[in-house]
C-alpha cells in the first residue's frame, strides 16, 4: 500500500496507522467487539520490584500440618471394586447386561456384561475398613489411611487425567503440584533438590517428564528425576585431580563469573535457574549419596520394606529412599510406576495381583515406618492412580483374558499422614462403583485440600504471567475437604 507522504523513520500517525490495518476498520472493531465480549486481556499490572525466586524456606498463609509429601503414583487406573470399593450388588447380576449407561474407551473391545469384584473383601483394624485379599499388607496400617471412594476427574482419558490430577488442567503444559509447594514454601534443605521423582527401573511413567514438570512456573521449581539404579545420579564425583581445594577453588571462580553474569542480565528465570542447579550439584557431593545409601540402613528396616525379596525390591528401595528424602529435608517425593502398568484392559486376573505384590509391603512399610520415627504426622503420603475401572467386562474372551475399561467418574485413592484422619473411608459410588455419589471429590478438591494441609489458601497461591494470574485451581470451584482432615 502506498501513501501520498513520506513519514520520517521510527513515526507512525493516527493515519497512518488505521490506513496500515485496512483502513482501521478491521483493527478497531476486533477491539471493541473483545472488549464488549469481556474477552481482552486485562492490562499487566507493574511491578514495583524484580520478582526473585528461590528455594528458600517460606511461611504459609496459615499454619501448616504437613511439610512434606510422598506421592505413590500408580498410573493406568487401579480397580476400585477389586481393590477399595466393594460392591455385592455386582456379584447378582455376573454376566447379565448394566442397567445404566457407560462410557468405553475401547469401544471395539466393550461389553455391557457385569464383572463382579473378583477377590475377597474384608475388614479390618478398629475402624473396620474394608480392603481386598490383594492388600493384606496394606490391611495392617488401615488406621493409618483415609480412603477416599468418590474421586472424579470426569475425562475418560489417561493423558487428560493425568495432567488434571498433576496440574489442575486436563491439558498439558500447567506446573505440577510439587513444583507449587516448592513455589510456594520453597525447601528445608539446599543440599539436596526440593522435588525428586523416583522412576521405575524398567522405563519412564506414562508421559514421562510431564508428571514433574514446572509449566509456566520458572525451571528452579522442576522435578529432579533419580535413576532407578546405581549410580543413581550420574557425575557426582569429581576427577581424582579436582578433589579438595582444587575444586573448591575452582567452585568459587564459576560462582562469582556465574553471578556476574547473571547481574548483566536481570530478570533472566532460566539463567538464574541454571546456575542454582550448578550449585546445588556441587553441594551434592556429599549430601545426595549419603541420603540415598540404604546401606546404613537396619537388617530389619531392610526386611520390612522387602529388599531382601525380588518381587518387592524395587518398590522397597524406592520407599525407603523416599523416606530417607523427607528426613533431610526434601519437600515432594514421587514415586512412579513404569508405563501405564495399572491398566488392565485385558487379563485382570493375573496382572492385578502381580501388581499388588510388588507395592503393597513397601507401601504399608513406609507408612510404619514413618510412624515409628514421628514422621507421619507431618509428612502426606498419597497413593492412586489418575483414574478407576469400569464394572463391566472389557475383552470378553474368557476368565484369563477379561479386563476393565476406564472409568474417572468414581474410583479411589488414599491419604496418610500430615493431618490427614486415618482408619475412615470418604464418599460413596453408586451400588455399581461406578460413579461418585456422595461427597464427591474432585481433582480441584484434592488440590485445594492438599494446599491446605500445608499452610498455603488454594485461592492466594497465585503466579503471575503475562498479565494473568493463575493458581493451581483457577479452573472451577474448589473446596477443601475438611471432612478427612484430622
């Protein structure tokens, strides 16, 4: 488009302008019809000063139960009337057609047949909590847990549910919850990282970096990953030449060059981000491999979690690991199973068992032995999956070979520990344990409810970012359970 005058460089007239954006008309109005629709962004509200991040120690807003959390993540879906959630109701109606509607993933393997729960139900402890035969271990700290029976996300999708459960959005990209705690309250130790997630040997979780990623939040607050076997971080040790002073010296130069820098360029998160990661490696030296030596452990701490057993070794080694973290001072710890391995769409009957005998010890010595040392009362520890099953036949092709479809609109999950009430049982399914119908818990819910437990208002934990403020629970409305708290 040409113009009957030249403009001198750098200048722009009223005119100019509106002739530049199709004679104004197209720039003006999607303006004014945003602005009517509510739908323009608001104008960024000035800082008065540079944000600063770290991992420092901060107070909550109120006082906190917890100061630390072990998450056990059994990602794929673990049965809720198998495991959790008896329903007698299922048992008489086997084979016959679901009176109600159902929504498959798989709609090609689908039935409508009922699949009763398939291992014993019974109660135990003084609360009289009812746990499958495939928990017997699990059975013997049931004073200790509050299970929830009335979790929902409500999107039949590992993925979605997932980042729900995580984030708070069925979408990827927001910050997980250890990366807010760290964000908001900041860690007790600066020997070792504020969030650490413990894999599994035989391969990344469903999703893999996502399940501890810091979204939008700066890179300072993202989830270290700890092998699963030794070594369990790798270059921890410096060559034999730089041992000493040597290092030290040589430390202390990349300090003060790495902080110059950073003063020339203000402002930069991921800059600062990596320097304190160099920094905070180098005090792991010493710190990182003494926490994670399980060797200094009893003979009979080590049995109780079954590291002298295969099938409970991994899990074992983890859990005891986790805790160890928490005693130093680590604020969020996650455990993660490999792949999606609590997805049983096929095979139930062998692969829930498998499953179970792998976890349940070391997850039930974990809860004793946080007990025992007077860390549970300030430590959480979460176990579940990002959603539930169906109560119907899913691969119809024989006992052997049936499964459970996906179900996020009633299943279960636990909670222990940091103020949690133990030996009670939260929210009910429908006769079928199919969906949530009393005292439904959503994942805002959860969300809210665990923010609580450590001092922080769901409402004013809140980042800034591009002129927006968001929280872990901007989504929907969010409550917290005060129900279960202790």
């Amino acid at each position: 488009m040409s113009f009957p005058y030249d403009l001198p460089k750098g200048f722009c007239s009223r005119r100019h302008f509106l002739g530049a954006s199709a004679f104004g008309l197209t720039s003006t109005a999607l303006a004014w019809m945003l602005q009517q629709e509510g739908l323009l962004a608001e104008p960024a509200r000035p800082e008065l000063e540079q944000r600063k991040y770290d991992l420092n120690s901060k107070p909550g807003h109120h006082p906190a139960r917890a100061r630390a959390m072990i998450s056990i993540l059994m990602i794929g879906g673990p049965s809720q009337m198998d495991l959790f959630d008896p329903k007698p109701l299922l048992k008489h109606y086997e084979g016959k057609k679901f009176p109600g509607e159902l929504k498959f993933d798989n709609a090609g393997q689908a039935s409508a047949k009922v699949l009763p729960g398939l291992w014993e139900f019974k109660n135990h402890g003084r609360s009289g909590t009812e746990l499958s035969s495939l928990l017997p271990h699990l059975a013997g700290v049931v004073d200790d847990i509050c299970v929830i029976r009335s979790m929902q996300t409500g999107v039949n999708n590992h993925g979605q549910s997932l980042y729900a459960l995580a984030g708070g959005r069925i979408t990827a990209g927001a910050p997980t919850l250890g990366s807010w705690l760290n964000y908001g309250l900041g860690c007790e130790t600066h020997e070792l990282p504020a969030f650490i997630t413990l894999t599994h040997p035989s391969g990344a979780p469903l999703l893999a970096d996502h399940n501890w990623s810091n979204g939008w939040l700066p890179s300072l607050y993202q989830g270290t990953v700890i092998r699963p076997r030794e070594p369990r971080i790798l270059n921890l040790d410096p060559p034999e030449h730089l041992l000493g002073a040597g290092q030290e010296r040589q430390l202390d130069f990349l300090r003060e060059i790495n902080r110059g820098h950073l003063a020339k360029h203000p402002g930069e998160l991921d800059l600062d981000a990596r320097i304190a990661s160099y920094e905070l490696a180098a005090r792991m030296q010493t710190a990182a491999k003494e926490a994670m030596d399980i060797s200094r452990e009893s003979e009979a701490t080590r049995k109780l979690y079954g590291i002298d057993n295969e099938l409970t070794r991994d899990y074992g080694t983890r859990c005891l690991i986790a805790r160890r973290l928490v005693e130093r001072g680590v604020r969020f710890v996650q455990i993660i199973n490999n792949g999606q391995s609590w997805d049983h769409h096929s095979g139930i009957v062998k692969a829930l068992p498998a499953v179970c005998a792998k976890s349940d010890q070391p997850v039930a010595a974990l809860i004793a032995d946080l007990k025992a040392r007077g860390l549970l009362d300030t430590t959480l520890v979460h176990w579940g999956g990002e959603m539930g099953r169906l109560p119907v036949i899913q691969n119809d092709l024989g006992k052997e070979k049936v499964g459970r479809d996906h179900n996020t609109y009633g299943f279960t999950i636990w909670l222990a520990g940091g103020g949690i009430k133990g030996g009670m049982t939260y929210g009910e399914t429908d006769e079928w344990g199919h969906k949530a119908v009393k005292d439904i818990v959503t994942h805002h819910d959860y969300h809210a409810t665990l923010l609580h437990l450590f001092g922080l208002d769901h409402t004013k934990l809140i980042y800034r970012r591009a002129g927006r403020e968001l929280s872990l629970t901007d989504q929907k409305p969010a409550r917290v359970v005060k129900e279960i708290l202790a």
